[in-house]
C-alpha cells in the first residue's frame, strides 16, 4: 500500500493528471477506506493507463481527530504508519493543485461513500468536477447516470464491502491468480493480508461487528468480510475479528490523547451573521478537564491561549464552546458553556450585552461559575443547567442576539 501511494505522489509531483477518489467531508473510515480500496481496484481493473489518487476529505491536520481512522490504520501497518500517513493525499495537498495550472482545467473525481459532491470538493476544484465513478451506498440521488467507469450505488452495511466485492474480480484475494491481474500483483505482490485488516475496519465498525440485530448488515458485507478473514489467517491465524472489533470502537470515542485545539476542531460548525463568524465547539469532556489538558497545575492562562489563538486561526467573531459530559462524582449528565470573545474582533466590546442577553434566558439556566478578562479578550464559563441545549438549539438562540448587539 506504501508503494502504491508513493508511486501516485510521485506521478503527481511528476505533473501528471490523475483522477482523484474522493470520500465523503465527514471522513469517517468507510470513506478513507473505500477511497483507497477503489483506486487499487480501477488501476487494477482499468485497461486505460490513468493514475488513480485517494484524496481524504479534510485537511490534513485533521486526520489526528479521526480515532477510528488512526487506529485502523495503525492496526493494519504498525510499523510503516507514519510512511503511509506521510503520502496519503488530502484536501489541502499542494501536489493536488499542481493539476490546475488554469482555471479551466477540469478535474476528474470518483466518489466512494457519497453521490453528491460535497461543498468543500466543489469549492476545493473551483466548480470545475467531472465525476468519472461512483461507488457508494447512501440513499441513490440518480446523478451522474453516464458516468464513463462504474457506478454503483447500493445500500449495503459499508461501502467498504461494495469495494471489496470489486477488488475480488480482479482476483485481488486469490494467492493462485493475483499475477495474472498484472497490475494488482504489481501493487502488491502478494494477497496482503495487512491490507485486508484495513479493509475489513470500516466493514466491522459500520455492521457493529456484522450484527443483524442492528439492521445494518448485507449478504454484501458478511461475505466481503468473510474473504478479508480468509486471506488475514493465511498469514496471521490469531486474528481475531472481535477483539479487532472492539478496539476500533473504543478508538472512535477515545479523545483522550487530543490537544485543546484537537478537540476544539473534533466536532466544530462555524455561521457568520452581521459580518461576525460564530464558532461553536462541541466537546465531550469538562472544561476542567481541557484546562488539565493544556497545563497540569490548572491554570487558565493556556487554555486561554489556546482558544484565542484558534479564533484568529479562523477569524472569529466569538468562540462558544459547548461541553458534555457525565461527572465523575454524581454520574449525572453535565452540559457548560464557555465563551470567549476576543476584544479586536466585531463584538469586542458589546461582550458584556452579549451575556446579559444569554443570562436573561430562563430556558437555558445558565450559572455564572468564571470571568476572566485580559486585553486580548473576555472568558466567561457558565454551567448549563438545562442539560439539554445542544448546539443546534443554541444556535438560533444566539444568532439574533449577535445581530441585536452589533
Ligand atoms: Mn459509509
């Protein structure tokens, strides 16, 4: 998998044209999965010489926030993780540009685990996509009909499994036959049974372990599985499906290890209104917790740091961050709301109004626990006591409220 990413770098850097396998902007491992099972399967299966890329759906940076992918991914290649993550492509790769030198160059994508483009491939090519394939398993938008390489569309588990049942057409599993499929054996020269660790993550996790009481697996999905754990005990006849299983799920909540700004990032949404960008974190742990994060002795003057640098990362307006949480003691659910607002930016100094406003709102319950203020900014950290304002009730609370104050 290593070679096969590396040979695509270098081709790209090289200025040669590829065709770009997309998966959906939440990159979830079904999407980084099927990206990559699809371009080895189309320069396997294709007769035409293109050059098949996986292209990840965030930046770059971003890729740390995915535990499920991390983990899958470091599951499958401990040893040559950090090579491969080095030569993976993602949205903000600057060899990706190198293929629009003007701004009519059209790029050719193939969508894995989506049939619509996303917003940000859209504007990431300037509205200049021809869509080439499809592979997905979503709900069918029946655009695209006359793509020119393939398009299927069928509501499976995984789309991962939908991948994997096209890889074993070329005889991508079958130790026997793999030379015959010229081009597969030279990207792997063997069945890889690394390779189909990675490929059977996403399938597990998507089916809960291909339960059918969850209603989510298909024949599909369990007979791709079974093939990935045939060609794994080959080389590796411990693997075990369940502990592999388990160890991904765990991966997909685990924040434990994220930097304050990681986890400002994890689950974040940005709105403008009036001119000013609103940005709201969700975070699954206290804010105590973020401040122990960032400095053991429990002072805020880094975690501070830490948000007021990520709001003129993206130039924002006010800063809410939204904590959930179960307390250790109580075990009962927790919900605060920490706000920051930096005094350079459009609400500066109406900051003050802003509170009120938030204070006056019996629905919310809000209980002042903190204000801390400095010249760059204002800190206030409140404790919500209806536990359940989540962002997307708060959002059309506050969004008048900013556009009443500025
Ligand atoms: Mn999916």
């Amino acid at each position: 998998m290593l070679q096969f990413l590396r040979n695509g770098r270098k081709a790209l850097a090289r200025g040669g044209s590829a065709i770009f396998v997309v998966g959906n902007e939440a990159c979830d491992l079904d999407s980084f999965v099927s990206s990559v099972a699809v371009a080895v399967q189309q320069t396997a299966a294709t007769k035409s010489h293109s050059l098949f890329v996986p292209m990840l759906g965030i930046r770059r940076s971003d890729f740390v926030l995915r535990g499920d992918c991390t983990a899958a991914l470091r599951y499958a290649y401990p040893t040559e993780y950090s090579d491969i993550l080095d030569s993976l492509c993602f949205m903000d790769d600057s060899l990706a540009n190198s293929q629009q030198t003007t701004t009519n160059t059209i790029q050719n994508i193939f969508l894995t685990d989506h049939n619509i483009p996303a917003k940000s491939l859209l504007t990431r090519f300037n509205d200049s996509i021809h869509v080439v394939g499809i592979l997905d398993h979503h709900s069918d938008e029946g655009l695209f009909a006359d793509c020119e390489l393939l398009r299927v569309v069928d509501s499976v588990g995984c789309a991962t499994s939908l991948a994997v049942d096209l890889l074993s057409t070329v005889n991508f599993f079958d130790n026997s036959r793999a030379a015959t499929a010229a081009t597969a054996a030279a990207l792997l020269t063997t069945v890889d049974h690394a390779f189909a660790k990675l490929l059977i993550s996403p399938i597990l996790l998507d089916t809960v372990n291909l339960d059918p009481s969850f209603n989510r697996v298909t024949p599909t999905d369990i007979a791709a599985a079974q093939q990935l754990v045939l060609a794994i005990h080959k080389i590796d006849p411990a693997y075990d499906p369940l502990a592999h299983f388990r160890l991904l799920q765990l991966a997909k909540f685990d924040t434990s290890s994220l930097s304050v700004r990681e986890m400002l990032r994890k689950d974040y949404k940005q709105t403008s209104t009036s001119g000013t960008e609103l940005g709201i974190s969700s975070v699954t742990t206290s804010f105590d917790d973020l401040i122990r994060r960032e400095d053991g002795t429990g002072d805020f003057t880094k975690v501070i740091a830490s948000i007021r640098a990520y709001c003129s990362e993206l130039r924002l307006g006010i800063l809410i961050v939204m904590t959930a949480f179960e307390d250790s003691k109580s075990k009962s659910f927790e919900r605060e709301l920490v706000i920051f607002v930096p005094r350079n930016g459009k609400i500066g100094s109406a900051s003050r109004n802003l509170f009120d406003l938030l204070e006056q709102r019996s629905d919310l319950k809000l209980n002042h626990l903190k204000t801390v203020e400095d010249d760059d900014g204002i800190l206030r950290w409140y404790k919500v006591g209806n536990a359940k304002i989540s962002r997307k009730l708060l959002q059309p609370i506050i969004l008048p409220m900013i556009q009443s104050i500025i």
